[in-house]
C-alpha cells in the first residue's frame, strides 16, 4: 500500500536563498539548518500571529495535526541554530514538495 499524496500546502511569500545567522561569521563557515517554507508560515501563523493550530490549518490547506507537525520540526530547529550558532537557512521545499 502506498502513502497518500500530500497536500499542496499554502505559504506566501518567497524565503529561497535567504538565511538567518549570526554576525561576523561568513555563511560557509557555519552548520547549515534548512528550513523550509512550510515551517516558516506555520511559525508565522502560530507563534507571530498568534492563531491556533486549527486556525492556521485552515489557512494553509491542512489538518491540524499537520501543523502540529510542522510546527513540532520548525521550533527544533529554530532552538538547534540559536543555540549553536548555527545558520537557517530558507529552502524552497523538502524532497520536491510544494
């Protein structure tokens, strides 16, 4: 039996080719943390503007448990690159996933 397609998922706004690193640190010199698109509307929706996971659901296309997913990845990795001294960096789409 084979997974079920994923759902196109809303997100506005273009993030390709940006990062989010410390300063006097050259870009190539630090561990490089993706994150994608997704997690940045859903941190966004959640944390910016203060919805609830079902209200951003609803926003972007998807189940609530998605976001809570999505959502679940972003802030480790937000937490992995403040902590560390790590860069994020804004990636289009995980695998070809839109």
């Amino acid at each position: 039996m084979s997974p079920r397609p994923k759902k196109k998922r809303v997100c506005k706004g273009k993030f390709c080719g940006r990062a989010f690193k410390p300063t006097g640190i050259s870009i190539p010199e630090l561990k490089h943390i993706p994150l994608y698109r997704d997690e940045l509307e859903v941190i966004k929706l959640c944390d910016y503007e203060g919805l609830f996971q079902e209200q951003a659901g609803e926003r972007m296309g998807v189940s609530r448990g998605t976001v809570q997913r999505i959502l679940t990845s972003a802030r480790r990795k937000i937490a992995e690159a403040l902590t560390t001294g790590a860069a994020l960096v804004f990636e289009e789409d995980e695998h070809g996933r839109e």
